[in-house]
C-alpha cells in the first residue's frame, strides 16, 4: 500500500519544521522593529535617521534578492540560505548592541541583504525538497509563517521591551535561527521537473543568455549588480518620501521623487524578466500579478488605520486589531490555494476581484459615515483575496520554473513586489498630501483617491490573473 505523501513524514518532516520556523524568525523581527524602534530612538537619539531604519533594509534587499536569484541556480539554495542566514544573525548582533542610532541603521542595512538572500532561497527549497503535489501545502505553511508574526510579534516585542529592554529582542533571535538552520536538509540532486513546467527563455534579463527551447541557462550568468545598486537607492529614497504621507511635504520632495523613479525606471529593464509586461510567457505574467496586487494591498492598508484614527478617533489599538484580523483570512486564501480549492486558472483572477470587492466595499463604508467595525469586515475580503491571489503566484511560478531558473523568476517575484510597493506608495503619498493641503484635513477626499488606486489596481490584477492561464507560445 503506497502511503500519502506528507510534510510531516520522516522524509520531509525536518526541512517542514525548518521552513516554517526560518521565515517565522525573519518576519518576527521585520515586523518587531516597529514596536520598539520609537524605544531605541529615544535612547540613541538621531532622530533625524529614524526613517531610514526602514529604508535601509528595503533597499539592500533589492540587491540581495537579485544576486541570490542567480547564485541559487547557480549553487544551489543551500549555500545562499547559509549565507544569508549568517549575515542576518550578524546583522541582528549590530542592531542589538548598537552604541548609536547610525550603527543601528547601518545593522538595519545588513539585515536586509540577509533577508533577501534568506527569502529567494526558500522559494527554491520548496521547490527542489518536495514533489510537485506538496509544494502548494508548503507554501500554505509558509504564508502562515509570515502571517502568524503580524498577530503575536507586536505584542510580543512590546512586552519583551518592557521586561528585558529592546536589544534583547533583536538579540535573542540568531540562537533560535541556529537550530533551524540544522533541521534543514540538503536538497542537492533533487530538483525534479513538475509536469507542467514551461520554457521561460524570454524571461531572462536583458543583456544574459537566452536558455534553450527546455526553459534552461548558462549558469555563468552574472546578476545585474549594478542596476540592482541603483535601483535600491531609488527604493530608498522612495519609501522615504512614502513616509510623508503622515507629514508635511518639503521643498525637496518633488525633485528627490524625481530621480528616483528615474532611477527605477532605467533599471527596470535589467532587473525584471525581459518584456515582463507583454511576454506571451506566463511565468512572466506571474510576475507581473504579484506586483500589481502587492501594491494595490500595501496602498490601502497603510490608509486604512490612518483613516481609522484620523476621521473616526478610533485608538491605534483598535485600528491595528481591524488588520490583525484580516490577516486571519489572508491565511484562509493562502490555505485555499494550498489546497487547490479552485481551479488553477481562477485562482489569481478570483483572489484580485475579491480583493478589488474588499476595498471598494470598504472605501464605501468608511466614505458613507458607517461604523468603521463593519469597515473591518469587508476589508477582511481584501486580505482573503490577497492570501489567495499571492499564495498562487508563488505556487506556479514555480510549478512553471525549470529548475535552472527557479532561483531567478522567484527573485523576479519579490523585485516586481518590492519595485511596484515603493513606486505606489510614493506616489500615492504627494498625492495625499497635495490632496489634504486643498481639500483640509477633514475632507474625505484624500482617502477616497487613495482607496480607488487601490481598487484600479486589483481590477488590472483581474486582468492579468485571466492573461497567466492562457498557455505559452508553443503550447495548447
């Protein structure tokens, strides 16, 4: 009698708990760092630099997500995961120790090159440890892993803070990735190709070889280091200009968003799969799903807890409790795509329109002068959506990812999400503010332009989820 496969038997139940506990330590100490960041700043002072505690590591992990892509096709996941790994823990011993606020930041910078290595790899090692029928269970519990943190890690962080002082938060952390780290199993000799791979020769970037008619590449191609280089600065500065949605606007705001979406724009072309936007390839429309509905997700949860506190006078307890709970049912459409509930070509259409429906409703609700708690729960649709659509984006990217280049269109995956989030929350921020400067604080205008953003951008996810089921050139 031939057993059911499972991530929890003897074959895969180290490499299981491993992956789950690696991302469950990373997103722990992305998400602590909000809670105990206002503690450290009073203690270091440089307030000045506080806003680039969050930009540093935004923007080295565009570098390390692009250089990890390569080297795991490369070298394979393990020896990235190890590095980055490494140079997280190390990062987290700068931050935790730091005799200033310039030294934290600089941590802040490491962690993020960690980071990015660390998150590239664990898309390859689910790929390369499982068969193809457990993959989408592994990627349930890996959204669990990045979802659970947003509802104890807060709070737990706080209450850490309180107790032992922040720097233990920061570093506690590298003795429990440790023990994760040797769980994991080499998957060396183990990719195997799923039956529904695709050739994605097109979805090289410009300037590296093409692969073959199988979908292969020359392992000697080098990341674009230098565009990733200069595009990070222009995430940088971008999410710095982002944080002016809670500010004032200054006289340098418009030429600083300037250049930096020139510096975006130029790189672009080196950074993602060639002719991602219009590539009859549907690894290439993968990517351009995620990062529609990444920064159509981010730009109305960063409005909507402002909304809440602003016009309602809700406290930030009760504001945060309203996207705690959506995360709940993120993780309920990350099940439903691990389970493959619906069928593979409804999954990311289904998952945006949710999404667009969620926001909308919640844009009408809040616009209308109804209960901001009713507010709560259409918006709890969007984060269903969300789990739904996003979960299916890593699944069959690479479902449909040869294993040359499994390493690659994942680091595409997390580029577009990265580059869209920053683009749209810059944006959408002068526009904010430019907005409240002529219609008053108390205008509902502002944030109905921000929510409809949101909602366009979930109906074009739509559009592009329908575009990923149409099969590749080649192919019936």
């Amino acid at each position: 009698m031939v057993s059911t496969p499972s991530l929890f038997s003897p074959t895969h139940r180290r490499s299981t708990i491993a992956l789950a506990a690696l991302p469950f330590l990373v997103a722990f100490e992305a998400l602590a760092v909000s809670t105990v960041m206002p503690r450290a700043a009073e203690e270091l002072g440089g307030v000045s630099l506080y806003p680039l505690v969050f930009a540093a590591p935004l923007a080295t992990s565009l570098v390390s997500i692009v250089v990890a892509g390569a080297w795991n096709d490369r070298q394979g996941p393990m020896r990235v995961m190890t590095v980055g790994l490494v140079v997280f823990c190390t990062a987290l011993f700068v931050v935790g120790l730091a005799p200033s606020i310039a030294v934290l930041v600089a941590g802040r910078a490491l962690q993020g090159l960690g980071m990015g290595f660390v998150t590239v790899s664990l898309y390859v090692l689910i790929a390369r440890l499982y068969p193809p029928s457990l993959q989408p269970r592994m990627f349930t519990v890996l959204s669990a892993a990045w979802v659970v943190p947003g509802l104890v890690g807060p709070a737990l962080a706080g209450w850490v803070t309180e107790v032992a002082g922040w720097r233990i938060v920061f570093l506690a952390v590298p003795f429990l990735v440790l023990p994760a780290r040797l769980l994991l199993q080499d998957p060396t000799g183990a990719a195997s190709v799923p039956g529904e791979q695709v050739a994605d020769a097109d979805l090289a970037p410009t300037g590296s070889p093409t692969g073959s008619a199988s979908g292969t590449a020359s392992s000697t191609t080098r990341p674009p280091l230098i565009a990733a280089c200069a595009a990070a600065l222009g995430v940088a500065a971008l999410s710095v200009i982002g944080e002016q949605a809670e500010g004032s606007l200054s006289g340098a705001t418009v030429p600083l968003l300037v250049v930096a979406l020139a510096l975006v724009a130029l790189t672009v072309p080196r950074l993602l799969p060639r002719r991602v936007l219009f590539s009859p390839d549907r690894v290439g429309r993968l990517v351009m799903a995620r990062g529609v509905l990444a920064a159509s997700f981010v730009l109305a949860e960063v409005y909507l807890p402002l909304q809440l506190v602003a016009r309602y006078g809700m406290s930030p307890a009760h504001a945060g409790l309203i996207l705690t709970v959506s995360t709940v049912t993120w993780f309920a459409g990350a099940w439903m795509a691990g389970r493959e509930m619906l069928p593979e070509r409804a999954r990311i259409p289904a998952g945006a329109a949710a999404m667009a429906l969620g926001t909308l409703a919640t844009a009408a609700v809040l616009l209308g002068g109804h209960s901001p708690w009713l507010a709560g729960l259409t918006w709890c649709l969007t984060g269903l959506g969300m789990g739904l659509a996003f979960t299916s984006t890593s699944i069959l990217t690479m479902r449909r990812s040869h294993p040359t280049r499994q390493g690659r269109n994942s680091a595409a995956l997390q580029v577009a999400e990265a580059l869209t989030q920053a683009v749209m929350l810059a944006l959408t921020g002068v526009a904010f503010q430019v907005l409240l400067q002529d219609r008053g604080e108390t205008s509902p205008a502002p944030y109905a332009a921000m929510f409809a953003a949101a909602t366009a951008l979930a109906l074009l996810g739509v559009l592009v989820g329908v575009a990923t089921r149409r099969p590749a050139r080649g192919r019936r």
